[in-house]
C-alpha cells in the first residue's frame, strides 16, 4: 500500500509531502516516546503520534519512514511542517483516537 492509498482510504489531510506519496507503505509504529521510535520503528513504516514538534522530523528522517500520522486533530508546528517540507517527508493528520487510527492502519496495510 502506499501512502497517497491510506490517504484516499482514510480520508487523512495532507499537511506537507504531497510530491512523496507514492511512497510503499511496509508496516506501522505507533508511540509518542521518540527515544521509543529511534530504537525500534523500521524504515518504510507509517509512523502514528500525537507529537507536533521538530525533533519528530529527525527521528522520521533517520529512520526513513514512509510518513507521519498526526492523530486527534493535533496539527503540526511551524518548524515541524517546515522540516517536514525540507525532508520531503509526508506528514498527514487525522481526527480519530490513536487507538482507532492504528487498529484502521494494520488492518489496511495487511489486506
């Protein structure tokens, strides 16, 4: 699955990263403790958090995730977005609970 087919199949807004949507899709993490996603988190996975901040982009760009799933409407920071711009890496957002985001994004993912 790629991202811009998550992004059709969940109805995400895309804040940035629109260019890198093609982008496969190999698996998803989700937590909010970014020493958590550095150790653990695998390149090409969909990454889901409730963190808005600019440190999230290095940690999404050293492990080379395929995108950024902002959860519960939480919107990214200016100096996230613009990283986000300069990484080229998508950062896309929805209302709904984590809980709920990650069980929809395995289930898709693994169709």
């Amino acid at each position: 699955m790629t991202v811009k087919e998550l992004v059709e199949k969940m109805n995400l807004t895309v804040f940035c990263g629109q260019d890198n949507l093609d982008r496969e899709i190999k698996g998803g993490y989700t937590s909010d403790l970014l020493s958590d996603v550095m150790g653990f988190a695998r390149e090409g996975q969909v990454w889901i958090t409730l963190q808005t901040h600019k440190n999230v982009l290095a940690i999404a760009s050293l492990k080379e995730l395929a995108a950024i799933l902002l959860v519960k409407g939480n919107k990214p920071e200016e100096d996230m977005l613009e990283q986000a711009i300069d990484e080229g890496i998508p950062v896309l957002g929805t209302d709904a609970q984590t809980f709920e985001t990650t069980g929809t994004v395995y289930q898709l993912i693994n169709q």
